[in-house]
C-alpha cells in the first residue's frame, strides 16, 4: 500500500466542496516536520465553498472548476500538471470523479468519508447509521477507485453512538476524529 516518497516532498492538491475543516487540519499538519507533504493547490466545484478562505489565509494558490463536463476536469489536469501534483486529498468533495480522471491519478487519490466503510456509502451517512441503530459509527481515509466510496481502506475510526446523538452531534464528533485520522493515514501510505 505505502507510496515511496524518496525524500522529496509530496506536492498535494487538497479538493474541497464546503467548510474545509479537514483542509485546515491538513493544512496544518503539512507544515509538521514529520509531514511528507506540501499542500500548492486547493480545487472547489464551488465558488462559495467557505474552506476556500484558507487559500488565502496560507496563502495557496486556488482554481475553481464546476466539474459539470469532460472539459473542465481536462482543465484541472493540466492545472495539476502545471503544479507538479503528485497526491489528491479529496476532503468533502462533494463531486464523482469521472473514471478517466481516476485513472490519471491512479493510486494516488484519497478521500475522507464519514462512516466506517463499507457501511453507508454515499450521502446522509450520520441519519442513516442513527436510524440503523448501530452502535459506533465513525471515518475512513481510502484510496479513490472508480466506484462511489469503495476503494482500498487505509484507516478508519470508531466513534460510539450515543442513545442522545442526532445526525448533527455524532457528525460534530466524527469530524473532530476526521481531522487526526486524515493526517495518520497520510502518513502510513508513505509508510511513515
Ligand atoms: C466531512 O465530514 C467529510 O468526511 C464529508 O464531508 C465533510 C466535510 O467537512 N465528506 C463526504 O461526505 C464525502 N462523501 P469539511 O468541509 O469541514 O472538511
């Protein structure tokens, strides 16, 4: 599973759809000495996506794509070449990748999902382990594969699900786990 780094820095392209909380986790977990990444680029389908505000805060450069068509993800392909991405950290993209892209990047695209996978692919997770009645819920980091949330497990997170919890609060529980998990599995596929 681990990438080989040599010694060189892994030049990542971080993209987002909204808040950006794990962006700012990343963000700042790059900046960490024992970190194997750099973070040169942030990627919205979403002009009003609220994460983008650190792009200007930590100053990294940022492009907007609507990913609506073939055109624009070859768009962010080159924009990807241009800045010599080596790593994709998709972190509440919100957007399906197309197969020909993923095959561009293959092997060297992650995700954030919020459920321990394989269970609850797909959206609502939170709502949908709480009228399941599960007893933990939790996050995975795994590698991006042509199908939706099914990729290689790197690692996952269990969060106990309380009697109390409604799809907001264990989602405010599981995003704080989010932002330690993504920076551990981070560093275990370049086996760190
Ligand atoms: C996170 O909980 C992430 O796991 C989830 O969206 C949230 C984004 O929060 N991702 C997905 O549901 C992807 N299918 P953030 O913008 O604050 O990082």
């Amino acid at each position: 599973m681990a990438i080989s780094t040599g010694s060189k820095v892994i030049r990542t392209a971080v993209f987002i759809s909204g808040t950006g909380s794990n962006l700012k986790s990343l963000i700042k977990f790059s900046k960490l000495k024992i970190s194997p990444i750099s973070i040169n680029l942030i990627v919205s389908n979403n002009t009003k996506s609220k994460g983008l505000k650190y792009a200007n805060i930590f100053k990294i450069k940022k492009k907007i794509f609507t990913f609506k068509n073939k055109t624009d993800e070859k768009k962010i392909l080159v924009e990807l070449k241009k800045n010599k991405i080596d790593l994709i950290c998709l972190a509440g993209f919100m957007k399906i990748l197309s197969k020909t892209f993923i095959k561009n990047f293959k092997g060297r695209i992650l995700n954030i999902h919020p459920s321990l996978l394989p269970k609850f692919k797909g959206l609502n997770t939170h709502e949908r382990a709480i009228n399941k009645k599960e007893k933990y819920s939790g996050c995975t980091v795994h590698f991006v594969n042509s199908k939706l949330d099914s990729g290689k497990i790197i690692l996952q997170k269990k969060v106990k699900i309380k009697k109390s919890d409604t799809p907001k609060t264990l989602a405010k529980r599981i995003l704080s786990q989010e932002h330690r998990l993504y920076p551990k599995a981070i560093l275990k596929v370049f086996n760190l």
